[in-house]
C-alpha cells in the first residue's frame, strides 16, 4: 500500500435480537463514541466518516443522510458503501483505502443492521428475476447455504456429528463475548435435535438475525504512531465480487458456479485466500497464520472454509475438528468471537470480524484472549454468496 | 425533563413499502422465453471457446470475456428430459411482520431440482420445481421430464413449466 | 435460433411489498408521545451551542454533544418558507391542492415541516404566524397534529 495503515480504535455494541430503545441513528451513534473512546479521540479528529449497511432490511434508504449526527459526519468527507453481507468488509477497504491514500488522517468506518426494522424474508423472496420466479419454493439465501452443507457432507469433509461438535464449540465462543447476540449453552446433542430446515443444515446451524454496530478508525502510519500506542498494522487486503450470476430464479445459487458444479459460496473466500497468500507469502496458512475472524454464515461454511482457505487438504476438515486445531487453544483459532452463528447483523458483520482481530492482536480479549501470541491474523466478510473481502492484520509492520 | 433511558413508551410505526419495476429480458433470454412459450422448447446457447452450455443463454461468456454470436451454431437445443443433480426441500415460513411477529403458517413448497436437461453440460444446471412431494421417492440421478403448462397459459416464464415430473424407469 | 425477424419484447413486472417497522428510539417517542398524551411540542437542547433541536433528536448535529434536555416549545411559529402541493401521489395524507410550510415554533432553532389548513393558499405569506391544531384521535405520530392554522 502507498501508506502503511493501522486500526486505531474499535467500538462494538453488543449484538441483540431487536433494539427498541435505540432509532437507527442512536444505535450507530453507541458504536461511534465508543471508538472514540477507545483510540481517546473526539469527533473533531476524524476526517473522514464511511458508512454502510443494507438499507433494504429496514426500508430506510439515504442512511448516509439520515444518520448523519449519530455518525458525526455532518461536514465531512465520506461516503456509504451498501454491498451485502460483505458491507464489513467494503467499508473496512474503503477506509484503509482512504488511508492508504496519503490524503487523509483519520477515518471513521461505521456498519450497522437493525434487523428488527424489516422481514428478511420478503426482502429475500423479492429480490430475484422476475421472469424466473418458481412460484416460491426455492430456498433464497438459506438454499444457497444449503448447497454448501451438502456439499461438506458429500465431500466427506465432515460428519453431522462432527458439525456438531464444531457448533458447541462456537457456542461456547460467543458465551465468552460481551458483544456476542447469541449466548447458547449447547450440547452436541441440541445441535443434533435440532429441526432440520434443508437437510443437512439445522435451525440451530444457521445465523441469527441480529442488531448491533461496529465502529473502527484506522489512520496511516504517522498518524497511528502519533495517537495510538497499540495501533494494530492492516498489512494487506482484497475485494472480491465477480463469481459467476446468470440470472435464474434461483440467483443465490448461482448456477453456473452452483453447487454440483461449481464452488458457490466458497468461491470469493477462495480467491480472496489465494490472493492475500501469494502476495503476502503464505504457504502454510494452518502455521503462518495465528488467527482467522471469518464470516461462516452457518457451522457447516466454517467447515468448508477451512478447506477453502488451505487450513488443510480438500476432504479433511474433519481432521482439523478432531484434533480441535480451530478452537480458542488449537493451531489456527477460528472465529474466538463466537463468529457470524452467534451475532449476524449483516452491515456490521464483516466490521466485527476486524475488530476482535484487533482485540487479539493487542492481547485485550480478558476472559476469551487465545492463551498464543496472536501476531498476524486473516479476517474476512461475506456477501450475496460469492462477495468477499478479506484482510489481513498484524502486530508488527 | 431529563431524557430519560429507562423510558418506557418506546414506539415503532409499521409502514408498507410497495414498489414495482417493468423488466426486459434481453435479447437471448427473450428469444429463449419466446420459445418455450410458443413451442414448449428449451434452448441454450454456447460459448465457442470453452463450449459451456448456458441455461438461459448469455449474451458475453463470463469466463471467456468473449460475446456469443447470435448464429444458429451457438445455439443448443435441450431435450424435454433431464437428471436430477441434487434436489432440496424447504418448509417453514420465511415472511415475518417485524411490528407483530407475525408470519402466514402452513407454507409448504415442492422440492426445487437441480436439474441438468438432456442436451446440455455440466455447467447446464436449471433450478425448478419437483412434482414429487415424498422426497424419500426423489435421489441425486433420478430422471425427470417437463410437464408444460397449455399453451393459452403459458406466458414467456420459466413457471411457463408446471414442475419436472419422474420418468418411470423401464425395469 | 438466431434472429430472422423482429420479435416480440416480453416484460415481466416484478413486485416488492414489504413490511418495516421503524423505531423511533428514546428520544423520538418522547417527542412523539408528548403530542399524543399531552398535546405539547418538544425539542432537545445541546447544553454547549444551546440549539434547540424540535423535532427532539439525540445527538446535536452541529456538535456531536449527546442531548439530555428535553425543552417544551410553542405550538405557535412563523412560517418560514411554504409550497403548495398540487400533484396527487398514493402518499401523501391528504388529498391536492394542500401546503406544505416549514414553521419555525417559537422556542426552537429549526424549523419543523408541517401542512397549513383552514385558509386559502392563495393568503399564505412568508412570514405569518400559525398554531397547531391537534386531533381528538392522536396515536402518537406527528400527524397527531391536523395542520398549522393562521392566527
């Protein structure tokens, strides 16, 4: 990057199921000054303030006007980026690109869903082509996941029982994270009672709906050393939104790149995955890597992209299960937050992944810090099925 | 007065928000539409470089960044029968009103194939409706057929097929 | 296959219907709330650049300060700017021609959007003084408040 950029500060408000204290401008506003607080800065040091988040889930659009004091950006340079579930993520690489730029010394990113404004559902069932609608029975975005679960399954990558092992597992994460929404205490046999909504995939598999905001601030390298004393070092990143989408009645699956033919949901990740690798050095990912914040919509995404991002070979996420390489104390921790099946508010996902990357890079996780030194981190969003950005973190340049 | 947080009369207004947009085809896709409405056929189109088929056709091969001509030999002709490559069911509703909680019960769907019609490739895959309900009776590979609306029904849309029904194997 | 005539040019509509429910937060329904079970007006004021913001909003856009003060303003204000509306759209509550003024109530620094009745737009003049007229019915909505009328 022309200019080295770092995280600063990092604001979350804690992930819940509905929030009727709050209007959309106040919730974002929670997360702001928290940053704030966090990087011991006021709103009169940032520059510029980016937004994003899927307007269409609470049928407010303009956000970048409408929440303008919540944002304190009335005034400033900025922008909103909306792109799906990998909102997290655009708005990040929109703001480490603003840094990165040399023009510009702080910036403000702030992702925010309010879930509870909006039917998910119609929003899904609305937004294919119309002269490919099915009459209703495809399965939208949960039939695009569906394709990944089954996939797992048929590539012997994993074993129900094995999927449920890695859910109590993220269960248990998301219990340790005041930020979490979901705070379950699960058995693996919960998981397995579980009502199957596509076989292999089960309710308690699947995302939450949530609502919650997260703030980051990000500065260029003089700045950051000026007025942080833990910045955290973005040494890479990569956008991606170019898979395969013919226009069919079933858009999410992709067909085309759809599952049995193609690699569907994992095909951003994928390439995302090989790129920061290639550019960044990394050939053994399951050794170079100290921590991985990924976007896995459900458990069985977590167990593909374990293959997806090279953790081990096609097949043997399973191994990687069994010897618990991806928990808090294993190898390569994936996901210590709890991940995206124990909060999913979708602009602001992607955005939590960076932050508790930050929060492990600088040791500050109390109750879930993983007990290794946590030096270069991979963390990515999601979005439609094939959008991702990934980034990479560390500790030192 | 102090704002007060612990304020107990916190509302939210429900609103409706309708819109409608009046949408093309394109050009193939126009065509494909056309025939299916008009002769009950299924066409494709495909790349001359990689030669996947594409269900509907596609006007520039995404992969080979290179425009498909409209010319009789990039178009396939795809058969009235087909595999199942993989099939799914979804039950339960998926439309909630955030102010109530309230969702319509008793949606059941059909399954949806993944369906590979006859004529094609592997990148031919069509998503649509399985006439069989007991999905006990439905397994990857099974070979189904398109039952097409009348004609009077049928209206240039891909429900202009009713469902893809089992072809009884021979035994 | 390929195009031997002009051909006929389907169009498919494709329909959304959704339902939203907006939260109007705290400080919203206090302002909202106030109208419905007291009939009164009320803004919040930034205790560094003393604006008072009606309608009640939470942070003061001007300084970023969070606001703790409620303030009641008049229900009377002087017209600031108006337009008269005479184009019909699914919409709007009433029915064209109808006005709408951008009022500033005695006490508050902003103005607030509202509809001027019982007069003639013809007689609207920039500048005039008006008075809320409040339903009997109110649900807590700013159209709890029928219109502005002149005093």
């Amino acid at each position: 990057m022309a200019e080295k950029v770092a995280v600063i500060g990092v604001g979350q408000t804690p992930g819940k199921r509905s929030r009727k204290d709050v209007s959309e401008v106040e919730l974002v506003n929670e997360a702001v000054r928290a940053a704030l607080e966090d990087a011991e800065l006021t709103i009169n040091d940032i520059d510029v303030v980016i937004q994003g988040n899927m307007e269409f889930f609470e049928g407010t659009f303009y956000t970048d006007q409408w929440l303008v004091e919540g944002l304190g950006a009335y005034g400033k340079s900025g922008l909103k980026v909306n792109a799906a579930g990998d909102t997290g993520g655009t708005i990040f690489a929109s703001g480490v690109s603003h840094a990165a730029s040399g023009l510009f010394k702080t910036v403000l990113v702030v992702g925010f869903e309010k879930q509870d404004e909006g039917a998910y559902g119609g929003i899904g069932m609305r937004s294919e082509d119309s002269f490919f609608d099915i009459a209703g029975g495809s399965g939208r975005a949960i039939g695009a996941m569906w394709g990944t679960a089954v996939s797992v399954i048929d590539r012997k990558s994993a074993t129900e029982e094995l999927a449920a092992k890695v859910r109590v597992k993220e269960a248990k994460c998301g219990s340790r994270n005041p930020y979490s929404h979901l705070k379950l205490q699960l058995t693996e046999q919960d998981v397995l009672n579980s009502d199957i909504v596509i076989w292999p995939l089960r309710f308690l598999h699947i995302c939450p709906t949530s609502v919650s905001s997260c703030a980051v601030i990000v500065a260029p390298e003089k700045e950051a050393k000026r007025l942080c004393r833990k910045p955290v070092w973005v040494k890479d990143y990569y956008c991606i939104h170019s898979g395969l989408q013919p226009r069919v009645g079933e858009p999410w699956l992709n067909l085309g790149a759809a599952y049995p033919t193609g690699p569907q949901f994992r095909w951003g990740v994928e390439q995302a995955a090989i790129a920061l690798y290639k550019r960044n050095g990394i050939v053994n990912p399951r050794k170079q890597l100290d921590l991985i914040e990924s976007y896995s919509p459900s458990t069985w995404h977590e167990i593909d992209y374990y293959e997806a991002l090279k953790l081990c070979e096609p097949g043997e996420a399973w191994k990687l299960i069994e010897e618990e390489a991806t928990w808090p104390d294993g190898d390569i921790p994936y996901d210590v937050s709890g991940g995206v099946v124990s909060t999913n508010a979708i602009g602001a996902t992607g955005l939590h992944r960076v932050a508790e990357t930050v929060i492990q890079i600088r040791g500050e996780g109390g109750e879930r810090q993983v007990p290794k030194d946590v030096n270069l981190g991979l963390t990515f969003a999601q979005g439609a099925d094939q959008f991702c950005t990934a980034a990479i973190l560390c500790k030192t340049l | 007065m102090n704002v007060n947080s612990n304020q107990e009369d916190l509302l939210t207004v429900p609103h409706r928000l309708t819109a409608s947009w009046r949408e093309p085809a394109g050009v193939f896709v126009n065509r494909m539409l056309l025939a299916m409405r008009d002769k009950a056929e299924l066409w494709a189109v495909k790349c001359p470089i990689c030669e996947r088929i594409l269900f509907p056709p596609e006007i520039v091969c995404a992969m080979c960044k290179v425009r498909i001509e409209d010319k009789d030999e990039n178009w396939v002709r795809l058969g009235n029968e087909g595999t199942v490559l993989k099939f799914y069911h979804v039950t339960g509703s998926r439309e909630v009103d955030p102010s109530t909680g309230w969702h319509p019960k008793g949606q059941t769907f059909n399954p949806i194939g993944l369906i590979m019609p006859d004529g094609g490739n592997k990148w031919t895959v069509m998503a649509h409706v399985l006439e069989e309900t007991d999905t006990s009776k439905l397994y990857d590979g099974i070979r189904v057929k398109a039952v097409w609306k009348k004609r009077e029904e049928r209206q240039g849309l891909m429900s202009d097929i009713k469902f893809w029904s089992i072809v009884e194997v021979e035994k | 296959m390929s195009a031997a005539a002009p051909e006929e040019i389907l169009i498919s509509e494709r329909n959304f219907d959704s339902i939203f429910s907006y939260t109007a937060g705290t400080v919203r329904s206090k302002f909202l709330t106030e109208i419905r079970d007291n009939k009164k007006i009320v803004g919040t004021k930034c205790r560094r650049c003393n604006t008072v913001w009606v309608p009640a909003r939470s942070t003061c856009v001007k300084c970023f300060e969070s606001l703790k003060d409620f303030v009641e303003v008049s229900d009377r204000g002087t017209v600031t700017t108006y337009t008269v509306i005479n184009v019909h759209q699914t919409f709007y509550p009433m029915n064209p021609p109808f006005v709408l003024a951008i009022i500033q109530l005695d006490g508050a620094d902003t103005g607030f959007v509202h509809f001027i009745g019982e007069t003639d737009p013809e007689d609207i003049k920039v500048g005039m003084r008006v008075s809320a007229v409040f339903k009997e019915d109110r649900k807590g909505s700013v159209l709890d408040i029928k219109y502005f009328k002149p005093i």
